[in-house]
C-alpha cells in the first residue's frame, strides 16, 4: 500500500514535474549488483559483461585489422541438445576455428563447465578460456 502522503502516478502525471518525463509510467528501481561484480561495457554496439572482456575485444580487433585473425564475432550462439551457449568470441587463426570465454576463477560455474564439455562431445569445439 502506497505510503498516504506520496502523490499517486496519476498526480504525479498531471503535476507540473510530469513535463520533465512525458513518459512517466513508474518510479525506476535501483540497478541491481552485478552478480560477479563486474562493470558492464559498451563498445562498437556490443554489450561486454567486463571491462577484461572488452579490452579482448579491442585487442582482437587489432589483430584482424593486421590479418592476423579472420571472421571475428562477438556473443556468437550455439544451441547444444538441452541448452545455448554464447561464446564471448569467435574467429579464425590461421585456418583453425578458434572459440573464447573470458573467465576467471569466480565465473568458471559449473553450468559453464557443463557447457564446456557440451560443446567439446557434440560440436568436436574446444573452448580456450582466456
């Protein structure tokens, strides 16, 4: 129950703060902590879940303007038979299929490792962990 004193959405709609945000549907909600927490980053239009992430991704992008990499993508999607897993990145190194996940000690779950012998038994892909 709202507390009594508090303007209903409504009023607060029709107040002379509602000119500030015409879209005014709902107070917003603190963000919530990173479960790992970490800092999320916006780069080139991609969404990293780190800062680590994204400075590999900047790095691997040096490398496929040198030639030195190939066919680089981000958040690639793999369905195995009873889940998807996202690799942080994908691309080619002289001719070999190359798959990343940024990892540290705290994000290796065991649903990640789970995924990990997935994507090895099912799709013969091996995951370098970086």
């Amino acid at each position: 129950m709202p507390h009594s004193n508090w303007p209903s959405l409504e009023q607060l709609k029709a107040s002379a703060c509602s000119g500030l945000n015409p879209q005014l549907q709902q107070v917003e909600k603190p963000k919530k902590e990173s479960k790992f927490h970490n800092k999320r980053i916006e780069l080139e239009g991609h969404s990293f879940d780190s800062l680590k992430e994204s400075r590999r991704f900047v790095y691997l992008k040096q490398l496929q303007i040198m030639g030195e990499i190939s066919q680089l993508k981000v958040h690639q999607v793999f369905q195995l038979s009873v889940c998807r897993y996202e690799a942080d990145f994908t691309y080619v190194k002289a001719g070999t299929f190359v798959c990343e996940d940024i990892k540290s000690p705290i994000t290796r779950t065991a649903a990640y490792k789970l995924k990990r012998k997935l994507m090895l038994a099912e799709l013969h892909i091996d995951i370098t962990e970086v």
